[in-house]
C-alpha cells in the first residue's frame, strides 16, 4: 500500500495509520504488510483479533497478509502467533512507525520463492553484477554502464556522493568536513552527521521491514559486502539523498546546531511519506531483480 494511503488525517507526521476495519486491506492477492501498535492480538473462534487501546475490535484477515509489524506498546498471545504461522503471516517486531527494527519472525512454512530467486542471482557473477548495474541506473540514467565492472561503478558512485555532500553545504551553509560515524561515540559527532546517522538508521529499519515482509533476504547484498545488512544498505543508497543527506543540511542550518530529535523525526517522516517511500520499496525491488519489466 503506498504510503499517501497510510497517512493519518488526524496526525500527518504519521507513516502508518491506526488499523479500523474502514482501512483493513481489501485485495485478492497478499497485501505485504500491516502495522499495529498500543494494543492487544489474540485468538477469538479460531481467527486473530486486534484490540486496540480504546478497546476497539477488528479482526485481522492474516491469511491475506504477508506480514504483520507490531509497533509500540503491543502483546501477542502464543495462539495467535500459531494462527499466524499456520497462514504463512510473518511478524516484525519494530519501533514508532516502524522506524527501529528489532527482530522478526519466519514461519516454517513460509514462500522462499522470492528468496531462491535472490540468493540464484547473488550466486551467479554475471547476474549479480547485473542487479548492481540496475541499482546504480537508478542514480546514473544517462551513463552507459554496460561494460562499467562493479569497482568502477562504486568509484562513480563515491565522487556523486562526496560532490552531493559539498552541494548540499554550500547550499545551506554549513561547514563539512566529510562523514564520520563511530558506533557507539553517536554523541561525538557533529549535528549533520548525527542527523545522518539517525535518518539512515530510520530508513533501514524502513526497509528492513519492506524486504522481510516479501520474503528477501537483507543478507544477500550485491554491492555491499563484510557487513551484516548488505542488501538494506544496497536499496538504502537508493532514496539518502533526500531523506537523509538533503534533510541533514537543512535540519542543521535550520535548528542552528542544536539537535533536536522531535523535529528530526517528524521531518524524516514528512520526507517518506513525500517521495511515497513506502509505496516505491516493493516495485523498486521487483524492478532490481529482474521480476517486472519498468523502465528505469
């Protein structure tokens, strides 16, 4: 479901609605996923019912769903989860709005096709590079990469970054001296580069819960490599530039360099749901591998 369809009349800054039985899915096919939080899923007669924080019913057709991100506040009850598994209806455990992820769980029986089809094309060089070739069409549409190898085309991607970067701090006018990220030394940081390292974490929890919900992999990468998360990092590449690179510069010469987690957030969200960012992740994927014909 794109991400325009999500949005909360009531709260605009919000990326995914409260669940009422006006904005369950109705659909033939699988719908990839719904979001929960601040309520209660348990098993009423033998189907899965969600109680909400205002004691509010609505029964859940996860026989229809690929996945279920239970957010903030919630309980599940070990019936539930067996109803769940038995429908082949994955669970994320995430954060507000999905923007942290914490953990997931697979059914036994779940589809592997979509996987299979990943891991076939990660295992094969040509196809593999290939899928890379595709990924950085994306960022370079006018560029003959066909005979690029994948080195060069990282190399290309590394001056767009930088010289985006400097773009960006001469527009808004804010001193840079280039990306620095320590784990655990987030405070050590200047104001854009803690913004960055906070929009990044958001958009790979974002696309964390996109990729497990259609059954891929996030550990089957085909550009990134040696970290655990290559194939989040390879789709995040895709959409940094305005949700996360553009947003640090102008959050800092907005906010003067105070760091000011509240706004950061609420203009991250402002940002995904602008570029429809939740709408574009599973067509940009089936894209990627090869699984629908679109023009890039």
């Amino acid at each position: 479901m794109k991400s325009n369809e999500l949005i909360n009349e009531g709260n605009p800054a919000r990326l995914l609605i409260k669940v009422t039985r006006d904005t369950l899915p109705q659909v033939k096919e699988k719908y990839p996923f719904l979001y929960l939080e601040k309520g209660r899923m348990e098993i009423d007669d033998s189907s899965v019912k969600w109680i909400d924080c205002d004691c509010n019913v609505v029964r859940l057709p996860v026989a229809m769903l690929n996945c279920i991100l239970l957010g903030p506040g919630t309980t599940v009850t070990h019936e539930a989860v067996k109803v769940m598994a038995a429908a082949n209806c994955g669970i994320c455990w995430v954060g507000d709005d999905s923007m942290m992820f914490f953990a997931s769980g697979q059914t036994p029986t779940s589809n592997t096709r979509n996987m299979h089809h990943q891991m076939m094309l990660a295992a094969t060089p040509a196809k593999s590079l290939e899928v890379a070739r595709r990924m950085f069409a994306y960022r370079f549409p006018d560029a003959d990469l066909e005979k690029k190898t994948l080195p060069q085309m990282m190399g290309m991607e590394g001056l767009r970054v930088r010289k985006f970067y400097e773009e960006m701090a001469v527009k808004y006018k804010v001193g840079w001296k280039g990306r620095r990220f320590e784990p655990g030394k987030f405070e050590m940081s200047d104001t854009t580069n803690k913004i960055l390292t906070a929009a990044n974490a958001a958009l790979y929890s974002i696309i964390m819960s996109a990729v497990h919900s259609m059954g891929y992999s996030p550990h089957i990468g085909f550009i990134h490599a040696g970290s655990p998360l290559p194939f989040i990092y390879d789709l995040a590449d895709l959409y940094k530039q305005h949700v996360s690179i553009e947003l640090a510069f102008s959050l800092t010469a907005a906010m003067a360099g105070y760091y000011d987690r509240y706004k950061i957030a609420t203009e991250f969200r402002r940002r995904v749901i602008e570029i429809d960012l939740l709408g574009k992740i599973g067509p940009d994927i089936e894209t990627i591998l090869g699984k629908k014909q679109c023009s890039l």
